[in-house]
C-alpha cells in the first residue's frame, strides 16, 4: 500500500520536517511504501519563493495520483495541505487523519 503524507511545511520547519518525518517512520515501520514530496522538494525548491513553492505544490499533487490512501496530520490544515486534500478527494484517495503522537 502506497502512503502519500500530508503535514505542514511551513512555519516552525524544523518541527514540521520532524513531524514528517515520524509519520513516514510510522508508515514504513508498517509496511507501507511512503510517498513524502514535502520532505523532498524543499532540498531543491525555494520554499520561499511563491513560483517555486507553486511548482513544489503542483508536483505534489501529480505524486498523489500514485497513492492508495492519504495520511492527514491532525490539527491545523495549511493552505498547501488544503490542496492535497482537495485533490485526494477529486481522485477519490481515502484520507485518514493521523494523531501527532
């Protein structure tokens, strides 16, 4: 099974990333192939930089085309975040909300 991880970036990053970062421990540690973009792009991508964050957002969502389910992290739903779901939803991926802890 294919897990696309859907957590905030912005804001505190290095508490994010680590957030990230313990659900793709989780997810792998089950099993589960781990679809991460957010992990990923930002090694490459001006997170900073509106047309370089658009881009990194718009690649994220080509990569859900290729789950079978979508983990949410609990809690506030950033704006990036927001168009995973969308696009989850349109496609039809199931979601579940995952627990920070």
């Amino acid at each position: 099974m294919v897990i696309y991880i859907c957590s905030p970036f912005r804001g505190i990053k290095s508490r994010n990333v680590e957030l990230a970062r313990r659900l793709c421990r989780k997810a792998t540690l089950e099993g589960k192939l781990v679809i991460c973009p957010h992990l990923f792009y930002p090694q490459f991508l001006d997170d900073d930089d509106p047309q370089e964050r658009e881009l990194g957002i718009q690649q994220c969502r080509t990569w859900l085309r290729f789950a079978d389910e979508v983990w949410v992290l609990e809690g506030t739903i950033s704006d990036g975040m927001a168009q995973e779901i969308y696009e989850a939803n349109r496609l039809g991926i199931p979601i579940k909300t995952v627990r920070k802890g």
